[in-house]
C-alpha cells in the first residue's frame, strides 16, 4: 500500500528504488513496489522545492486545475522526501499543455505523461509568489 500524507523519512528511504532522473536540486527515484509512483528526494535544506509541490497540491487537489498537475501522494516530515505520480518524459514534438503564470520551470522537461497517456506538469515546486497573490 502506498504511502500518503505526511510521513517519516525512514518509511520513505526504505521505498527508495533505482534513480531514473535528476535535476538541479533534487534526485528522482522509482518507488520500490509501485510502478505509478515515484519519490523525489531534495538534497539540501531548506527542501523547499518539495514543500513547495506539496503546499500548491493540498491547495489544488479536487479543482479543476489539479488535472495538469502529477498528484502528491506523501511528504516526509523533513521535507527531504516527496512521494508524486510518475510523469515519464515526453517526446521532442510532444505538445505541451499551457502553464500557469506562475510557474519559473516552463521547459518540456518540466512536464510528462502518466500511464494513462495524461500530460500534465511534474516539476512545480518553484513559483513566482507575487503571480499568485
């Protein structure tokens, strides 16, 4: 069963399969036993890029918008870990679908496909605050 809400590093860190991506702050690994899902483990403090995804997904969660975004599943207590769906990448003429105004990272690999073929954005965790407010 996986896991969902806020939850200790070590249930976390013990889910923790191959890595199958990076970034500039943050390491992508498949959760071991879920194929759908991934964990994203930031690897310096403040892990705000994870607190970050997480905040704007409790706040879209069940709107009309939340569909664009890959679903945060469980954060640990920390902030280190974050447990999302897993977007795979998209293609070079993959279409993209429209960002809102107050996302920074707006490039392809910002975004990716799910199982069942949804696009939606799966890097969120850097906003411009005065867009939102």
């Amino acid at each position: 069963m996986p896991l969902s809400g806020l939850v200790h590093d070590a249930d976390v860190f013990r889910l923790l399969g191959p890595e199958i991506g990076r970034g500039s702050s943050r390491k992508v690994y498949e959760y071991r036993g879920e194929s759908d899902l991934v964990i994203k483990e930031h690897g310096h403090q403040p892990h705000m890029q994870n607190f970050t995804e997480w905040f704007i997904w409790i706040q879209i969660a069940g709107t009309p918008i939340a569909g664009s975004f890959g679903v945060c599943h469980a954060m640990s207590t920390s902030g280190r870990y974050l447990v999302m769906e897993r977007l795979d990448d998209l293609s070079a003429t993959d279409p993209l679908i429209t960002f809102p105004r107050w996302t920074t990272d707006n490039k392809h690999s910002a975004q990716g496909r799910n199982g069942n073929g949804d696009v939606k954005i799966r890097d969120y965790g850097n906003v411009r605050l005065g867009s939102v407010l």
